[in-house]
C-alpha cells in the first residue's frame, strides 16, 4: 500500500512537472528512486517502419532535489571526460572533485530531432554556464536551430522537447568549438525525420562537415534497407542509438551506415571508476542487414548479419548525466537513456578530429585499430546482460566497449 500511495504522489508530481498525462508514461520503482519513461520513449509495434520514438528515461530519486542546480549525484561535462580519459586523470573521476572539460571539436555537431522545443537556445546557454563550457548560442554562430521543412513543428514538451535538450547539451558537452546544428522534423513519422536527415547533412558539411547524431529509433523493418541511402553524405560520420529495450536493436542504428551507439553503467569505487554493460542497451544481430566488410574482424559473433552496438557509453538513469530543460518545466534533472551515448559519442568522435569521410571509413578505422591496440584505448565490459552477455571482447551489449581517449576514434 505504500508503494502505491508513494506512486501515486509521484505520479501527480510528474504530471505537474512535465505537463503531459501520467497514462502516457511508464514508472518504474528503481534502489534510491524512480525511473520515468516519457510517452515520446514507450516503443509500439505497429510504429515499426512508420514512425520513431526516444530513448531517454528521467530519474528522480526519493529525496526530490532542489531543481534549480544539477543533482548532486549526476555526471558533468567534467567527471565525464575523466571517465572516458578525455583530459587529465582525477582519481575515481568524483563529480564534485573533477573540474576540467573537453576542448576542441571542428565543424558541426548535427542533431536530428521530431516536433520543436522554443526553449532549446536558452537551455543550452544555462547548460554552458553552469558547467563552464564555452558560450554557444545564435548570436555567436555556435548554434543553429533549423525547421527542416521551413515551418516551425508543434511543440512536445517533456518528451522530444525534452530529447532535443539532451542532444543539443550533451554533444557540445564533449565537442565544444562544434557548432550545435540542429534540426527539428515536422513529426516523428520516419519520412519526416529521413527529410530532416537530408537538411541536416548539407548544414553540417557547409560548416565544415562533422557529425550527425540521431537519438531516436523503432523496429526493424523488412524495407530498412532502402532507408539507408539517407545517411550516406560524404564528410559526416552518422550516429543513432540503439534503443533501451535490450536485445534486440533498433533501426537507424542497425544500419550499416551508422555508428551504433550501446550503454553502460558507471561503477564508482573509491580510486577508480569502470563500467558494465547496461541492461537497457539495444543490441544483437540484424534481421535485415548484412554483415558490413568492417566487421570482418569479429565475424566469428556476429555471423552473417550486421552487429550492434559498435561502441559505447554511460546510458543507465541511475548513473546518467544532468540535463537542463525548460519547455517541460524540469529545470534541472538526471537522465539515461542510449538517448545520451550517441550524442556523447558523437561529440567525442567530432573532437578526435580524424575528419573521417564516411561513416564506413570511420567504422573500418575504429574495428582494425581496435583489434591492435585494443586494451590501450577502449574500456571493456564484461559483467553485465541485455539478454546477450559481456564478455571479453565485442559483445552485443557494448560492442568494442566503452572509448578510452581519443586516440582510434
């Protein structure tokens, strides 16, 4: 009785916050809090091939923080790139005791996004503020906010309103002299995001060319094939997630003309930090998509077919970063999701600065340098399951693993 009770407070609290209705979501009672899953990421089967959905989850602990800071236990800019040995190391990468941020990046960071948040500018000045990144906005040319098909979408607070907060912050987090291109669909329909993709990969390399994250996905489908020819523009490395539901992975992200972005969960010990495999991460082997000549080198796991994730990063809510939103009226909060790895490691691919051509350019760099240098540049997890288990090596929870510096990216 006082688990529903409690929920039932939570529920109106949420339903306050986040101004959309409480049917539309999932709660899910976790050790210390709650996860709540928004509408915009509960997955459908009838969507498969027609429409996409979000991959992000909000978590709110039993003790509501005060949300008009970050939540004292959620990643920064700071303890981030310390976890993935962006910058130089801190012990055990504490949140309050590490201070220095990535720098670098060129080019543009290119977000893919369905309906409008208004607020996205102003949440992305307060974001750089308080995590002292370098100022990124309209006015100074780091931030461009495009309507794809020239009018602005109607707005969706809470739920891609809220995704667009996450992409936006999250990629100048880890490429901060990127510009923030991003670009929002007139609907979640897949035709409409496939169009925005299109308008996205000119912005992106008139600016110099970069990356284009893609935080959304559905189903497989038996025509994705056909789909793939929208990320194929010379001068972008493309990136989606690969969704939150365990195996299987979803489409963009099964696409061999993407980088496959999987989950993990931070593990803090006194001195030093690792990571596990999050059971949330989407992965395993395509029902559609042939095996990809770049994964060649760890054909003796994913067969005949394309694997998923390539590589990976903090995913998990209960672990995951603070995100500033003001459209849905969270302020400050923390979130999870695989919604946040591809924007991360889209960022942190932009800043390596290997200005790799193609996606499958990046992709065959990344697998041959992996397999030589593997244990100097990547983190692997081998505890953890999505229903595939870690294990040495790739593995369809984490892929290569979770990226050490920038060096092989």
């Amino acid at each position: 009785m006082r688990d529903i009770l409690r929920l039932a407070g939570l529920a109106l609290l949420i339903s306050a916050s986040l101004a959309i209705s409480v049917q539309s979501q999932q709660i899910q009672i976790v050790p210390g809090g709650y996860i709540l899953t928004p509408r915009s990421s509960v997955a459908r089967p009838e969507d498969a091939g027609l429409r996409a959905h979000t991959n992000l989850h909000i978590f709110m602990p039993h003790e509501n923080p005060d949300s008009s800071a970050p939540p004292p236990f959620a990643e920064t800019p700071a303890s981030l790139a310390c976890i993935y040995e962006l910058v130089p190391q801190v012990p055990g990468c504490p949140i309050k005791g590490t201070s220095q941020i990535p720098t670098g990046g060129f080019g543009a960071v290119g977000i893919v996004d369905a309906y409008d948040n208004p607020d996205a500018e102003q949440d992305l000045i307060t974001y750089s503020t308080q995590f002292n990144l370098p100022s990124c906005s309209k006015a100074n040319g780091c931030f461009y906010q495009v309507f794809a098909n020239g009018v602005r979408p109607p707005n969706d607070p809470g739920n891609w309103s809220l995704e667009e907060a996450l992409d936006i912050e999250m990629a100048h987090a880890m490429a901060p002299n990127a510009k923030i291109i991003l670009v929002e669909a007139a609907s979640n329909n897949n035709s409409d995001l496939y169009f925005a993709e299109t308008v996205a990969a000119r912005l992106v390399n008139e600016a110099g060319g970069g990356t284009i994250s893609n935080s959304w996905s559905g189903s497989e489908y038996s025509t994705e094939a056909d789909d793939d020819v929208n990320f194929q523009a010379q001068g972008i490395v493309y990136f989606a997630s690969t969704g939150d539901s365990g195996a299987p992975a979803g489409y963009p992200a099964m696409s061999p003309y993407l980088v496959a972005a999987g989950g993990t969960t931070i593990i803090r010990g006194t001195n030093k930090v690792s990571e596990n495999g999050w059971n949330g991460s989407g992965g395993g082997p395509s029902v559609y998509e042939p095996r990809p000549a770049y994964q060649n080198v760890v054909q003796s796991i994913v067969g005949t077919q394309r694997g998923t994730p390539d590589f990976s990063a903090d995913a998990n809510p209960i672990t995951g970063p603070a995100i500033y939103d003001l459209d849905g009226n969270l302020n400050w909060f923390q979130i999870g999701g695989t919604s946040v790895s591809s924007p991360l490691l889209a960022g942190l691919v932009n800043t390596a600065g290997h200005h790799a051509p193609t996606t499958k350019s990046e992709l065959t760099g990344l697998y041959n340098y992996a397999a030589a240098h593997y244990t100097q540049v990547w983190r692997d997890e081998t505890q953890g399951s999505n229903g595939y288990q870690c294990k040495v090596g790739y593995d369809f929870v984490t892929g290569i693993g979770s990226p050490l510096t920038y060096t092989g990216k």
